[in-house]
C-alpha cells in the first residue's frame, strides 16, 4: 500500500505542466526532422524548419512552444491500493497544479479556459479546470498522463457513427480534406474506433498520448486489423498532398494512433481528433515516495535546422508598403517582414464590427496597414511579448469584406486557409493574406522588437497591439488575384504523390 | 378488412399495394440484418435459409433456449432498415425475398429493387418488441449461430404478425422520401425566420 501526499501529486502535475509547454516529445521532433529531411515541397521544408527550430528555442528559453498553451487532458489510472494523504479531492488537487503551472511567474503560460461556454464565456484566469478522465486500476500507483491541447486542432475533431459496413478508411480520407490547415499539420491523427459515442471520444484522445512508432510498426508488419488500419490510413492521409501546414508536400502526417473497444452489432462509432505541431504530452508515476521527477532532454536531441533565405524570399518594410508592392507578391513566395503591424483576433473583429456598424470611428487606422490574428503570451523578465503565434484565419473571415472595405486595410496575417468568402473579399480589394507557421509562436516572437496596446485593452491578449518586427518570416497564401496556396499547394503535390507512386 | 399475406409470397398478392397501406404477415418470417446481408452480397455466401417469396426482418432478438433445446421467443423489435441499404437492391435480386419488415425508410436502391423484383419494404413500430414476439407462434430454426443472438438467422412462424407499414410498394413509392419533401417545403421559411433572429456571437 503507498500513501500519496497532497503537495506531491499536485508539484508533479504543475511541473509536468511546465516541462510539456517548453519541451517537445523527442519522437515528435525526430519525426517531424524526418519529415523535413524528406520535403520537396520548398514552402513545406520552410514550415517544418521553422518548427524544428522553434521547437529548439523553446526547449533552450524554457518558453512556450505555442502562444496557445492549451487544455489540460488528464488520463489518470489510480491503484485500488493507494490511499492519499491530502485535504483535497483528487480532481481539486489536478486543477490546483494546473493553476500553479499556467500562473508560473518564471513561464507564465496563456489562460485560455473559459466558463460558461454558451453563454458569457468567462475567462477562469488560471487555465482551469482541467478535462480529466479517471480509471481505477489494480496497484498501489497513480498514474498520469497528461497533455496541453490546443484549441486549433481540437476544433478539428470529427465524430461520426459509420454502419458496421463502411470503409474507415474511405470516410478518413473524405474527412481529413474538409478539415483545411488550422490544426497545424504535420501532426498525429487519433482515432477511437468502437464503444459508444462519447466512448470513441476518449479512446480518440487517450490514443494521442503514445509516442509516435509508426517506423517500427511498419518494419515489423502489422499484427492484427488495427494496426493494419494504422498504416492504410496514414498512406491514404499523406497521399492527400495537403502537407505541412497545408501547403502541399509529402508529409501530412507523423503518426496514426487508433485504439479501440468492443462496440454495439449495430454500430461502429468513430471519432478522429488532430494533434497539432505542438504535441505536448507526458506521463509519470507516483508510488509515495515523493513528487514526479520528469528528466529534462538534452538540446542534442534537437537537430540542427537553419531557416534559409531563398532566392525566393525577400525582406519587405511594413511603414512604406503600396499596394502596388502588394500587387507584385505570388503565393507561395516567402518574406521577411520588418516595421510595424497591427494585432487583432476573434474579439477585437467584433468590436470593431460592431464601431462600424454604428458608424462610429475605429481607435485605430486601419489604412494601408496589415493586422495580425494573434493572442500573445504575456512575456516574462526582459521579453517584449510572450509567444505569438498565428491563430486560425477562418474565424475572421466573415468579418473581412467589410473591414477591407470599410477601413482600406491591405493585408492579414493569420494561420492556415482562408475560405471562399474571405478570398474573394481579397480580391475584390486587391488585399492579401499571409500564413505565418501555427506552433511557431516563440520564434515569431523573438521577431517581435516592440509591442504596445493601441485599444481594446479590456480585452487582454485579445487587445489591439502594435507591433515592430524584425525579418518575421511569412508565406504568401492568398495573392490580389485570390488565388490560395491551400487550393493550387495540395492539388499540386497530390499530383506529384500520385505520379511517382 | 384486415389484409393478411401468407408466405410463399406471389407477385400479385403484392400488386395492389400502396405506400401507406397496412397489412399483417402469417406463415414464416425469417431474421436478417448487417452480418447476413455482408455475407451474401460482399463474401458471396449462399443464404442457408431460401427466401422466393419469403420475408425478412431487419431484427436482432432476445431467444431464450429451453431445456428441451428448442427456442422460444422473448422479443422481437425492428432495427433501423437504412444500414441495409446498399445491400437491398442486390439481395432482394439474389434470394427472390418479397416482404422486407424493419424500422425507418430505406433509400432509392431498395425502391430500385423493389419496383424490379415486385417486392415491398415495411416497417413495424420500433419499440413494440414484446407485443410482435406475441406473434411468434414458433421459432422453426436458427442459422448462423456463431453471429450471436442479434445477427443469427431465427427461422419463425408467425400468425397476424404486425401491423406492417408499407413504406415502399412495388411501384418504387417511397413514403418516407415523399414526407421528407414535404418536411423540407415546410423547413424555408421556418428557417429564414430563425435566421434574422441569431446573431454569430452574443
């Protein structure tokens, strides 16, 4: 029997917490490095660089990976033989590590939970609570795994409930496509196959915490339908051509996990949820002798990616930008940019809609100028700003025909695809749309030379800043003649998979 | 006036009916859902039951095995008919079947085979399990055993067994694809209603 201690269970799950914001799993860095060693696909290589190299920074600065440090998701498995030694439930004391960890003074990490979700949508300040899902195992252990999840590829989850007769891997390769790029591809596809609904949820989720070891399954060969599935699967995916951050290329994605479990003769439910470039997960043990002791990897295990300027790269200053300039870019070119932009998310497109609409003048010109679609990481010691990377584009595009019009601003900078609405919005104003990479957040913002709020600052990482920015490496992904990367980049590469197979 | 049919079905005892009609089934009416329908048209098995004129019922029961090792039948409720929908067509051509009994509608294939084959589709009211095994008067065999009670081919005798829906007559008439177009005349202007009071974000 082992007796575990309050203070420990919940120092283990704050440090956890903060070794998984700033350290990549090592299989994830080694797939991904495998994946860019592997890339034809000039913008693809680019993107997945700039995550190696992010992800290298980030693990040196002990600073998040991504500006959205995520959900916490806590598997637990606790030993019928445990007793504990603590005050709190065992679900109080996850989320008071869970506030421990995203208030860290010396890495505070974004709070991004809010309560009330269909109605008021309160930020809770302290990232809690935490999803947690609790199984009690024979032993006299507790063991946790736990994971950050991102917003981005979590809104990307699919769930449907296919008859006993359909192809799982024909609905896939259906589904994946209409997913677009905000969950941050190249990254791991989990699904859970069988139970009920919610049941093929959680084995969606829980199949996402192993490590990536497709090579071995696929050197050993696979043993059952599962793992059979595993490979087809991620064949049929990666054929697709969508690529790292769906700008055509080889990889779309590292791994496929799937579990399963046995299910209804009427059913067979499956869920699939994206994990993002930034995985974030671990898992340790408690027997009572005292906290988590989580090894920190050695930067070796990093390799060494330099971010190369091209030929088709060029540097461009934001304070003397003509649309003419504007006009001359093609998608897929990569630049550098430097001077000053303005910041603007979900809220602040609200807001301003809002001022617009009641014919009120916006705080802030938005004339000739380009916006970033970013909610930052507040900084700590010395830094400008914290992480700050892009945010999903999508959900600004209903907003962006009348701010174009209405306010003459030139150019958006965001993550992933635009949709049809937006692109043509873009045209229509000769704008343009430029992709910075998702999970890239701490290099943009060691790009970022100042920050300061201009309005809204109610709104907290979703305030209004101006930004100055030194050579913050964006792709061209939406040009004045609206055509898209993510239409003309996939298509393209799909081909190129196609003719060489 | 009851409209009772007997297996062996004929052609013309199906003639008259219409999308919408009621009628009850007396003489042998045999289970038969996901796994059976995938083994006859997607691995090629042969049926161990013969269908021409026969029925079917999208059904997984309850059986309770006597001591004596004959069967008797606890309750008996449709599943949902639509999964078997990409296979109809071909098994209703394949084993002559004429009256197909579960829950839901079906889609065009199964019109398409019915109005081929002179066959109908109808449903019993989901939820009535013990009222329909009251009139099983017999369970005569059981196929397919290693499938598990819910997919195993139960070989019944039945008296008055219903009511049946028609749901899709020998013409191809398809109930539930002609009120699904009536339910979506009636969904515009309900929605455009809806639309101009919900704003995206409050």
């Amino acid at each position: 029997m082992s007796v575990i201690r309050q203070d420990d269970f919940i120092s283990s799950v704050a440090d956890a917490l903060q070794f998984i914001s700033y350290y990549h799993p090592i299989d994830f860095v080694q797939g991904v490095h495998e994946a860019y060693l592997k890339e034809q696909n000039p913008a693809a290589r680019d993107a997945m660089a700039q995550i190696l190299i992010n992800s290298r920074m980030s693990a040196e600065g002990h600073r998040p990976i991504c500006q959205d440090t995520g959900i916490v998701t806590v598997f637990c498995k606790i030993g019928m033989n445990v007793t504990w030694d603590a005050k709190m439930s065992v679900t109080d004391m996850i989320n008071e590590g869970v506030r421990r960890a995203y208030n860290n003074p010396d890495n505070v990490l974004r709070a991004s939970i809010l309560a009330d979700p269909a109605g008021k949508r309160q930020n809770t300040k302290d990232n809690t609570p935490a999803v947690i899902h609790y199984e009690v195992v024979e032993g006299d252990e507790v063991e946790v795994h736990i994971a950050a999840k991102g917003g981005g590829s979590e809104n990307k989850s699919k769930m449907v409930m296919l008859n006993p007769s359909d192809s799982i891997v024909d609905w896939v390769v259906k589904t994946v496509p209409t997913m677009g790029a905000g969950w941050c591809p190249p990254g791991m596809l989990g699904l859970g196959i069988g139970g009920t609904a919610e049941k093929a949820a959680v084995l969606a989720k829980e199949s996402l915490m192993d490590p990536i070891d497709i090579h071995e399954l696929r050197e050993r060969g696979p043993q059952n339908r599962v793992e059979e599935l595993r490979l087809e699967i991620m064949d049929a995916v990666n054929a697709l051509g969508i690529g790292a951050q769906g700008l055509g290329g080889l990889t779309t994605v590292l791994d496929v996990k799937i579990k399963d479990y046995p299910t209804h003769a009427a059913s067979l439910p499956v869920c699939m949820i994206p994990n993002c470039a930034a995985t974030r997960h671990t898992h340790f043990k408690l027997n009572g002798n005292g906290p988590a002791v989580l090894t920190p990897p050695s930067l070796e295990d990093w390799p060494e990616v330099t971010f190369e300027v091209g030929a088709n790269t060029r540097r461009v200053n934001l304070d003397e930008i003509t649309p003419e300039e504007v006009a001359t870019w093609n998608v897929g070119d990569t630049i550098l940019l430097n001077g000053k932009m303005l910041t603007g998310r979900d809220a602040a497109h609200k807001r301003m809609i809002e001022m617009l609409n009641n014919g009120e003048q916006l705080p802030v010109d938005l004339k000739g100028r380009f916006i970033y679609y970013v909610g930052p990481v507040d900084p700590v010691r010395d830094e400008v700003v914290g992480p700050a990377g892009p945010t999903t584009s999508t959900r600004m595009d209903k907003f962006t025909r009348q701010i174009l019009e209405q306010t003459g601003l030139l150019g958006m900078i965001g993550k992933s695809e635009r949709g049809p609405v937006a692109i043509e919005a873009i045209r229509d104003n000769k704008a343009v749309y430029l992709m910075a990479v998702g999970g890239a957040a701490y290099l943009v913002s060691k790009a970022i030379t100042s920050a300061e709020v201009l309005a809204f600052p109610e709104l907290g990482m979703e305030a209004i800043y101006e930004f100055e920015v030194k050579d913050m490496p964006v792709t061209v992904a939406v040009d004045v003649n609206g055509e898209s990367v993510h239409t003309t980049g996939p298509a393209k590469w799909k081909e190129i998979i196609a003719r060489s197979a | 006036m009851k409209k009772i049919l007997t297996t062996p079905i004929k052609d013309e005892d199906l003639e008259d009916l219409k999308a919408g009609d009621i009628v009850y089934l007396t003489g042998q009416l045999v289970t038969c859902r996901d796994v059976a329908h995938r083994r006859l048209i997607e691995l090629g098995r042969e049926l161990p039951v013969d269908l021409v004129g026969g029925a079917i019922f999208h059904a997984g029961p309850i059986v309770r095995e006597k001591d004596d090792g004959s069967y008797e039948m606890v309750s008996i409720g449709p599943t949902t008919s639509m999964r078997m929908e990409k296979f109809e067509r071909h098994f209703i051509e394949e084993t002559g079947v004429k009256l197909i009994v579960g829950k839901g509608g079906m889609g065009p294939e199964t019109a398409a085979g019915c109005r081929e084959n002179k066959a109908v589709h109808a449903v019993f009211p989901g939820g009535c399990a013990v009222v329909a095994a009251t009139k099983v008067e017999a369970i005569e065999g059981a196929e397919w055993t290693d499938l598990g009670m819910p997919e195993t081919l139960w070989i019944n005798r039945v008296r008055e067994f219903g009511p049946l829906i028609i749901s899709i007559d020998t013409k191809g008439n398809n109930i539930f694809e002609t009120n699904k177009a009536r339910f979506n005349e009636k969904k515009g202007p309900i929605l455009e209603k809806i639309s101009s009071q919900l704003k995206f974000i409050k």
